[in-house]
C-alpha cells in the first residue's frame, strides 16, 4: 500500500508534465484558417445524366490537414455536401454544369461540424474543370464532336450522290441526317467518377475540437490505475 501511495506521488508530477507538453489538448478548440485547402476524394459518381439538383453527396479527405504541427482534420473524415445547381447540357449546344456545396464535415469519433468553403479544382472527370468565382464544375463541349458527326454524314451523303450522280443533294441529305441524329441523342455529359478529387478551400475559419491522442490517453489511464 505505502509502495503504491510512493509510486502515485512521483508518477503524478511526471505525467502532468508530459500531458501539459502535449498541446493542443482533449476539448482544446483549435481554429483552422480560411484558406485553408482540403483535398478530398468523392465516393460516389455524380452525373448531369442521373442525379437531379438536391442531391446529396459525400468525399473522404485524402490529406491530413495540420495545425501546429498537430492533425487536426485527419485522413478518412467525411465531407458532406450537395447538388446545389446543376444543367444538363443542351441538344445543339451547351455543357453539362454542377455546383458541388459541402455543408459538414464529420471526424472518425462522430464529431460533425458545419463547413464552408468553395471549390477551386477537380480532378479525375473527362474534359471537366472548375469555373467562376463559385465553384462551378463545367463538363466537355460538344461543338466539335457535332462537326465531326454532321461532316461525316455530309461526306457520306456525298458519296451516295457520286453514286446516283446528284453529289449535291446526297451532301445535304447526310448533313441534315447527321444533324438530326445528333440532336436526338443531345449534348454529352457531364460525369463525375467515384474517387474524383475535389479541392475545397474554406471559406472562413473552422473551428474544431482536438481528440485525446494515444499519449495523452495512456497516461490519463495509468493516473486512473495509480489512485
């Protein structure tokens, strides 16, 4: 018992000392400035094709975000967010469009906060970029894509009319298929892969609670033991 009641008396001090040195503590509230990047990857596919405005979404951050030298947005937490605009691309013209908007991002223990931030790239979708000052994903054109389409059925037109000696009217006749076929079908959309990366920058500061790290936690048990 006076064994045990010695080792309480110079563990305490030594243990204080280390959990102090370790900052930023359980509770602590740490702030991570606007700016701030946050590189995640999306975890489903989103497509102008099958998901409608108001869909939700949800990417896991690929990178760790730090501060002070200590992990304050760990790899594996969850961003949610949703469709907040998105166009379907046209018939003769136009692109496909989404506004991805994040709204919480939830930590591996539970903790969820709100998020604000804007989308400045993304990476891993066909012919797809990032435009304007709110986010905007823009997906492929098909401007060249319907030249190539009506000139083939213009050139394949004109092939007929050799054949049938009227060269003229075979190429209107396939330039009118050609565009007929491609108005039917309609523009090409935009497609967001599973595992597409987004790049959010935060809007203004998130303020988050640090979690106990494993040092911390072990010593708060063996102070437990020790009493």
């Amino acid at each position: 018992m006076v064994k045990r009641a010695l080792l309480s008396l110079f563990l305490i001090p030594s243990c204080w000392t280390l959990l102090l040195a370790e900052s930023p503590t359980r509770g602590e509230q740490v702030s991570i400035p606007s700016g701030t990047m946050l590189h995640c990857r999306t975890t489903q596919t989103l497509t102008t094709k099958l998901n409608f405005q108001g869909d939700s979404f949800t990417a896991n951050v690929a990178e760790p975000v730090l501060v002070n030298g200590h992990e304050a947005i760990p790899v594996g937490a969850t961003i949610t967010g949703r469709i907040a605009f998105m166009e379907r691309p046209g018939r003769i013209k136009g692109v496909g469009l989404m506004r991805l908007t994040v709204e919480k991002i939830t930590f591996p223990d539970g903790r969820s906060v709100p998020l604000e931030a804007t989308l400045l790239s993304a990476y891993g979708a066909e012919d797809a970029r990032v435009v304007g000052s709110e986010g905007v994903v823009r997906g492929p054109g098909s401007g060249l894509a319907d030249v190539k389409e009506i000139g083939g059925g213009s050139a394949a037109g004109g092939i007929l009319g050799l054949i049938l000696h009227h060269p003229w009217i075979g190429f209107a006749v396939g330039g009118t298929a050609g565009f007929v076929d491609r108005v039917r079908r309609g523009g090409k959309n935009l497609t967001l892969p599973a595992g597409t990366q987004l790049n959010y920058q935060l809007a203004r500061s998130l303020e988050v609670t640090m979690p106990v790290g494993p040092t911390q936690a072990a010593l708060r048990r063996d102070l437990a033991a020790s009493k």
